[in-house]
C-alpha cells in the first residue's frame, strides 16, 4: 500500500523519534541533551563501547558515525524489530493516533495532485522574480534597496514583484499549461460564483514567497507600493498546500542557524527577518500576520527548547507578546519555555540592525525576560497592588496564571516562582527578594561591598579586631585579596594586642597597600608614601613642621560618623549592623536556591525566618540611628 508524503509526516510530527528509538536503546546520560531533542547512545546495529549513535528529534533522523547506518522512524523498525514498511507505518499510526488511510484511488489523485500544485507554485515565483528584474519592478527594486537589502538577500529568500495588471500572472501560468482548475486551487487568483472573470489576487506588490519546512513554496505574502491600499500585507488565502496557522516564514532556512547558535528568534513579519538575515542573524522566523498559534508554537520548540519571542515596544506589540504567554503556559512542560524581547518604543528590527548593527540586536536578546518573570510583569503592568483588596485580587489572578498550565511539575514550581514574587511585593518593608542569575551577582557585589567596609573599620578601629574574629572568620570572600588582607590583620593583632591605625599601615606587608587604600585609604590628594613605599600618617615639611595625613579617606565617604570619632562602643554597634546586613543578604541567597517547598507550612516557615531577619535589621538599624543622635546630634548613615 503506498501512503501519502503528507500522512507520514503526520506520524514523524506526533511521535518523536527518541520515543521509537528509545525502546531498544539506552540514552548516554552525559552526552543526551533530552531538552533539546539530542540522544546518543551506543549503537544497536554493532557492537561498541562507547556511544555513537546519534538520535535528533527536530529532524526525525538517526545516525551512527561508527557503522553509517542513517533513516528514519520507519526504517529504523524496518531494519531493526523485521517490520515490513506497511506494519511500520500502521504501528506508529496506531500509537499516534492517526488512523490508518483507505486506499481511495481518488486520495491517491488527490496526492498527485497536491504534487503538481507545487510545481505551478515554483512557476508563479519564478513569475514574480522575473518581473521585479524588467522595468515594471523599478521602483520595488529602489523600495528593496533603501531598505538596505541586497541582491544577494533578495534572491536568497527569492523576492520578486507582481505587476499592477488584473491577468498578469493568470495569463502567464495558462502559458504554461497550468489549467484554470490549478490556479484556482493554489490561490493565485480572486474567483467565485458572484466573479464573473477571476482576477490576479496580487497586484502591484513585492512578493515574499512562503515556503514549508522542506523549503517548497507553498505560498505568497504581498506587500502594497501604494499606500493607499487598504490591506498593507496581503497573505495568499488557505488552499490545499497552505494552512497559515501551521507555518511559520523563514522556517527551514532558519533551522540550522539556530541549531548551530541553539536559539530561535520570533519577529512579526517577513521583513524584520529578512533585515535581521541581511544583519547576521539567520535565526529568525515570523509567524504569517496573525497571533502565534499551537501549531506554531509546537514548531518552535522543536527547534529550541527556549525560542525568543521578539516584539515593537508600543501598545500593539505588548499585547502580542501578552497573548502569548496565555498561549504558552498551558503548553509547558519540563525543558520548554519562552523568552520575550521588547524593543524601544516606536522600533522594530529593521530599525536596531540600522542604528546599531547586529551587536545592539543581541544586546537586546541578551535582555529578553525568561517567561516566569514576564508573566508576573505583564499583571502588574494591567492591575493595581495599591490596598489589601487590590492585592488580593493581583495575587488571585497570577495564581490563575500559574494554574493554567497542565503539567503538574512544572506547575508547581511556578506556583513556588509566585509565591516569592508575592513575598517580595507585599512585605513589610518592602525589601525585594533577588531572582535568581541577576540578582546572584547582585547580591555577590553587595555582600563584597560590604566586607570591603567591616575590613575599613578594622583599620580604623584595630581594639575591635579581637572581639570580631569568629564574625570576620565566617565571613565568604569573593575576593582573594581581601581574604588574605583580612588572614594578615589578624596575624598582626596576635603578634600585638595593642595596634593603632599607624601600625596597619607600617607594619602591614607591602602587597596589601592597594587593599588598604581601597577599603580605608588616605585622600588621593594628600597620599604620601615613605621611603618603603608604605602610606604614613603625616611627612616633615619643608620649614621643618609636619603636614597630616587625611587617613581614612574612603571609610569616611561611606560613613560620615568616622569623621566624628564615635565611641568604641558605637564603632562595634556598626560593625554588629554590617554583619546582619550580610545575614539578610544569605538568607535571600536561600530564597534564590528554594525552587519548590515540600509544603505551604514549610513556605510560611520560610517567610518567616525572612522577615525576622529583616525585622532585626530594621531594629538595629534604628537603634544605632539613635546612639548616633545621641553622640553626635545627626544622623549618621550615609550612602552604604
């Protein structure tokens, strides 16, 4: 029995290959990249050790670089389990779900058919290139050249131009045999019981042929010359060959560039992705003038388990990318998601690649907001948290969002994601808790910043050394330096329990000045170093007197009560805030590694281990306001 070109592909669509293959292979574990449709294993047609049996489910192909076999789900059950081709097909029908054709003559035609029609598609593009080339197209070609695209990029996607004539193309395509029938059954034409003669359906427009996955054309989008037409874009009607919401423009062409790079980008129409081609960026495809569907999606993650949404700043494109994410998260499962790149206001990406060149495009997909983030965003930026009742029904409706999605994994780890969103929105004093890679940095710079800080005070207060060493010995440093400072300052106390600020800065080992200057350090007006190349606390003058040193410098930018000389004992009420400080910041650090919690109690324990962190801080914080007043009359806290 022979079967249809488009009823197998149906069957490679629905049931992966890694399923089929994974039935008689064990996938390595080290080299299988399961998110992405990758599988190695070893191989089942000859003996090996060590995996060469490539497996790749967005090509529904498989290959041993060891032996050479190569094929497909068919023939791998063929080769393998002894099917016959015909027992192959309906196996995989069955467990698709897909029943098995009748052998209609009439589907047999009907396939042969289908396969002519492709080739009066090739005939009409040819058509369309040819007639951009002659003196009708001039001013389509000076169109296409102000739009900054070459010759070269206008016959990699074989652009072409249909004249401003009502049987142009018509009269062409019955030149060459092509009957009334096939014309109208590829679209090409405006017919219809209330037409009396059908019509070319473009006219006087450049035209972007449409191809499927295996690069035939299957279809034309037309963009108008004339600007007073009502319809900018026009997209050839839906016909035996075309189905808009199943094709996605660019799609096989962009397949292996973003194999290679492991990235697809999604823009809004044919030419944002010819611009980003001409650019260097040969990863992009567009859905057909029309919201991104299932289908489309589906596509999508099968090249990449991350594709890159990319949407114009303004109101239109906003709502865009908001329909999608309602698209998107009742079909997400392990491995698949979303990322959305919104370009300034008032841009598309034609305009960055001109201003910027490909380096500000990637700048912008450097920026794009994973899915989890940009679902929380997009509801804070329809609804209002201002008042209890308010934030009910914020918290209400992202956890609606959240429950939309069918994988039940997945969709607690995204009702975990909200929770800690709404912890860092509605708590007490409104101190964010980080999410996750920007704000690790975050918090690693200012957990850094910090140290940098409690080692200044040190220096300026060396009588605290003693009392502070457990503290200063629990301490993370991100610096190696500032680690080994801190090793030597201690090192110098034990030698000397009774240290002043001239001694760290005579006795200190000369490859530790420049920590020194950093975290304590004298103005760099007035450093002055002695004849060991150490900084000094004052130099004789010329007439014989002394100049002093204005030691401290960089201490005393962060923390205006150096200047005052406070107490020891308000001294170590600082350091005590300092400490807390990076108390809070690990048990934020904790918030960041807690993807999911075991239980509701379990996150209200959490919560509340966060907040009484936060409370002490916020205590000592105040109490040390107060000792400050009470020393000097203002208030000490300067720009921490």
């Amino acid at each position: 029995m022979r079967f249809s070109p488009s009823f197998l592909d149906q069957i490679r669509e629905r049931v992966p290959i890694s399923d089929v293959i994974g039935r008689r292979v064990t996938w390595d574990k080290r080299k299988t990249q399961a998110a992405k449709g990758d599988y190695w294993a070893c191989c089942p047609f000859h003996g090996e050790k060590t995996p060469s049996f490539h497996c790749e489910n967005q090509k529904g192909r498989y290959h041993c670089f060891g032996c050479g076999v190569s094929g497909d789900h068919f023939r791998f059950m063929v080769e393998l389990e002894g099917l016959s081709f015909p027992e192959s097909v309906e196996r995989l029908a069955d467990e698709a779900g897909i029943p098995m054709p009748v052998a209609d003559p009439r589907m047999i035609e009907k396939e042969k058919a289908k396969a002519t029609l492709f080739d009066v598609m090739n005939i009409a593009a040819q058509y369309f290139k040819d007639q951009l080339q002659v003196a009708g197209g001039a001013k389509a070609r000076s169109y296409l050249r102000d739009r900054g695209l070459s010759q070269q990029v206008q016959q990699t996607f074989g652009l072409g131009f249909a004249p401003n004539s009502r049987n142009g193309l018509k009269e062409y395509l019955a030149s060459k045999d092509v009957s009334k029938e096939q014309i109208e059954a590829c679209g090409m034409v405006v017919f219809g019981p209330d037409i009396a003669v059908s019509y070319d359906r473009f006219r006087g427009r450049i035209m972007f042929p449409i191809e499927d996955a295996r690069g035939r054309v299957i279809a034309f989008g037309g963009r108008a010359m004339d600007p007073d037409v009502p319809a900018k874009y026009l997209n050839s009607p839906e016909t035996e060959l075309f189905s808009k919401g199943s094709v996605l423009y660019n799609l096989a062409r962009a397949r292996k560039p973003a194999n290679d790079v492991k990235s697809v980008i999604v823009a809004e129409g044919y030419m944002d992705v010819i611009a980003l081609h001409a650019a260097g960026i040969e990863n992009a495809v567009a859905p057909l003038g029309t919201a991104l569907t299932e289908n489309q999606l589906e596509l999508l993650w099968r090249m990449t388990p991350e594709p890159v949404l990319c949407f114009d700043g303004d109101q239109a494109g906003l709502r865009a990318a908001y329909r999608s994410v309602d698209l998107a998260l009742p079909k997400l499962v392990s491995g698949r998601s979303l990322r959305f790149c919104l370009l300034p206001d008032g841009q598309d990406p034609d305009d960055v690649v001109k201003e910027g060149g490909k380096a500000a495009f990637d700048k912008l997909l450097n920026e794009a907001v994973p899915l989890h983030e940009f679902f929380v965003s997009r509801r804070l930026s329809e609804m209002s948290i201002d008042g209890p009742e308010k934030k009910a029904a914020f918290e209400k409706q992202i956890y609606q969002d959240a429950n939309s999605i069918q994988d039940e994994i997945v969709r607690k780890y995204y009702r975990s994601h909200v929770r800690l969103q709404l912890m860092n929105l509605f708590s007490v004093n409104n101190k964010p808790v980080p999410t996750k890679v920007a704000a690790e940095i975050s918090r690693k710079l200012d957990e850094s910043r910090i140290i940098r800080t409690i080692l200044g005070f040190l220096v300026e207060f060396p009588a605290l050394i003693n009392e502070n060493i457990e503290k200063i010995a629990e301490l993370e440093f991100y610096s190696e330096p500032l680690r080994l400072f801190a090793t030597d300052l201690q090192l110098l106390f034990v030698e000397s329990e009774d240290v002043a600020v001239s001694d760290v800065y005579e006795k200190l080992s000369e490859s530790f000045i420049f920590v020194l200057n950093a975290i304590h350090g004298d103005n760099k007006d007035k450093q002055v170093t002695n004849a060991k190349g150490n900084m000094v606390s004052s130099i004789h003058g010329v007439d014989g007197g002394t100049r002093a040193i204005d030691r401290g410098h960089q201490l005393k930018v962060l923390f205006p009560m150096v200047s005052s000389q406070p107490p020891l004992e308000l001294a170590q009420q600082t350091l005590n805030l300092l400490f807390l400080q990076i108390e809070v910041l690990n048990v934020e650090t904790e918030a960041l590694n807690i993807i999911s919690f075991e239980s509701e109690e379990e996150f209200e324990a959490f919560q509340e281990m966060l907040q009484e962190a936060r409370d002490r801080y916020a205590e000592a914080e105040r109490e040390l306001d107060q000792s400050y007043h009470h020393h000097a009359g203002r208030r000490w806290i300067g720009e921490m």
